[in-house]
C-alpha cells in the first residue's frame, strides 16, 4: 500500500471496506484467538520529560512508587500460575533499577516457569544492557517511538531524537529480541501525512507488536488542554495497520478502553485487527499511581472476557508469537 492510498482511506467517510478487508487478514492469519498478556507495571519513576506524559520528571504532584524486585517476581509468577503465557514488565525510564536487578528478577522468573515469555519495557538504556536482558532470559522488548516526524519527535521528548530510538529498536533485532513499538494517535500537531508515514513505517520495519493508543491528556502535563482524537481515526489506523502488517501482534490497548470504553475495544477486535488484550495485575495501591493519561480504566480478565466474547472471538493464554514473514 502506498502512501497515497493510506491517505485516501483515513479520509474517506466510508470505511466498510477497510475494515472488511482488515477483519479478513486478521482472520487469515491469527484465526478467531484473542491473546491474553500479563501487564506488571512495576515503577512510575522517570528520567525523561515527555510533554504528554503524566510520569514526566517534571510533574511534582504525582505520589512516586517502586515495586521491590522480590514482589515483581512474586507478582509475574502469580499471572503464570494462572496459565497466561506472557508476561510484560513495564516502568518509565527508572535507572534505580540496574541490569543486575533486572536480570536478576527475569532469572528467578524464568527459573520458576521456564516456558513463559516475559517482555520488558523500561525505555532506553546503555546497549549493554539489552544484550544482558537478551542473556537472562527476556524474549520481547517494547520500546515505542511515540512519533515518526522528528521535528515533533524532538518537539514532544524534551533531550531526545528519533534517530537514536530506531538506531535502538534496529540494535534489539540484531540482539535477538522480538521487538515491539508504536506510536501516539492525535499526538498534537500530528498530520495524516504523518499518521500515512506510521502506517508505511510499520509495513516496511515489520516489528513483531504494534501498540498503538490514542493520544489522552494528562491534568499535570503542558498538553493538559488538547483533545483526543475521533475512534473512527483510531480504528481506521488500526485497521490500515494490520493490512500493511500481517505478522505483527496487535494489542487493544488500555488507552482506548479508557477513551470508547469497552464498545471500542469490542470494535478493535471484531473490525480493525486487533488480537490481544493486555490485563493490569499491577496492584491497585500502586496502579492508581501509574496515571500516563487522565481516567485510566483496569482492565481485568473479567473485562477482557467480557469484551472477547462480544466480539466473536476466543480468549487464550497462549504465547501468541508474531508470525513468520517467511511463511506468509
């Protein structure tokens, strides 16, 4: 697809055949399954400033907190127990955390439950460290590049550069990682050129996740007063995104469950090619802290259950891996 005809289905007021044709790649690929991933998100300490972030170093108000490594390996091994596959461990960019305790809680998990996939997100660090992360034993890293303008890159990620997030996503391939990425929908000051150059982003870079959310305004941050954007944009990036990428997984993120409420992710699922859901096992002392954005929902596996089953499909806690491009 090229940029032309991206451009063409964002604008089109009619969007049946988009998502027809979405639902059908969807199917063709990853069948009827809806993948279950365990979210832990363990500190909402970060170095960085993102202006749309709510865990921006800058915002004084928000109560800090650090889960103890010992209690991310009780919590991990809690959501394996249950059968889900897949474990996502995610932070803001904390340095308290060293490699050695990263490591360390990955180890203790993996030693427990061998056969669980455990995915790290805790931002950019020295390239030592991801090849020990790679060495203890983490299978996914998802580290989002937010925009792929680097003007509003820069613009929106204070002391940052686009170049060196790819240069990074490029060094977790080589290490052996599966990668995850993904950006902002109705990120201030986006364009649909821009929203067109993601989509294309995605279907030449062929990460093996795409976690695309919905730009949502935090009280305590410089981008307090702009506006969501649309779902049908959203679907419609969604959609357009898993035509140009048939391998990747697709998460219903938890920012559009906080935006359309669970009719939107029901949509997700049933018309734009969504196949996961991830479930917030952060406990709630310390969930209520981790504020991104504004009015964030929990969803629960009651919520996924619920939302799964309205949408036509299956729940599983299976691994879920990305396709093989090779075999498509």
């Amino acid at each position: 697809m090229n940029k032309k005809q991206i451009i063409d289905f964002l604008k089109s007021k009619d969007d049946r055949e988009l998502f027809s044709c979405a639902k059908k790649v969807r199917k063709s690929c990853f069948g009827v399954n809806v993948y279950i991933r365990g979210l832990i998100e363990f500190s909402n300490n970060c170095a960085r400033n993102c202006m749309y972030c709510g865990l921006r170093r800058d915002n004084k108000k928000i109560k800090r907190y650090r889960i103890p490594c010992n209690t991310i390996v009780d919590l991990s091994c809690r959501i394996a127990a249950k059968g889900i596959k897949t474990v996502l461990l995610q932070s803001g960019d904390d340095f308290y955390y060293t490699q050695k305790m990263l490591c360390g809680i990955v180890k203790k998990v993996k030693a427990k439950f061998p056969d669980v996939v455990i995915a790290l997100s805790v931002g950019e660090r020295i390239l030592d460290d991801y090849k020990a992360f790679y060495d203890a034993g983490v299978d996914r890293y998802l580290l989002k590049h937010e925009t792929i303008n680097s003007k509003l890159y820069h613009k929106m990620h204070p002391g940052q550069s686009l170049k060196k997030r790819l240069k990074i996503l490029e060094h977790l391939r080589k290490t052996g990682f599966q990668i995850a990425t993904g950006h902002l929908i109705g990120l201030p000051g986006q364009t649909t050129e821009d929203i067109a150059n993601e989509i294309l982003f995605y279907q030449d870079f062929l990460p093996g996740m795409i976690g695309m959310g919905p730009f949502i305004p935090q009280h305590n941050t410089p981008l307090a007063k702009y506006q969501s954007p649309e779902l049908k944009l959203i679907l419609k990036n969604l959609a357009l995104t898993r035509i140009v990428n048939r391998i990747a997984n697709m998460p219903v993120t938890t920012a559009l469950a906080t935006l359309g409420g669970y009719k939107a992710q029901v949509k997700a699922l049933s018309q734009a090619g969504c196949n996961v859901i991830m479930v917030n096992f952060t406990p709630l002392v310390f969930r209520q802290k981790y504020e991104i954005y504004d009015k964030k929902v929990k969803v629960g596996l009651k919520m996924a259950s619920r939302v799964i089953n309205l949408a036509g499909r299956k729940m599983s806690f299976d691994k879920g891996e990305p396709l093989d491009i090779s075999n498509l």
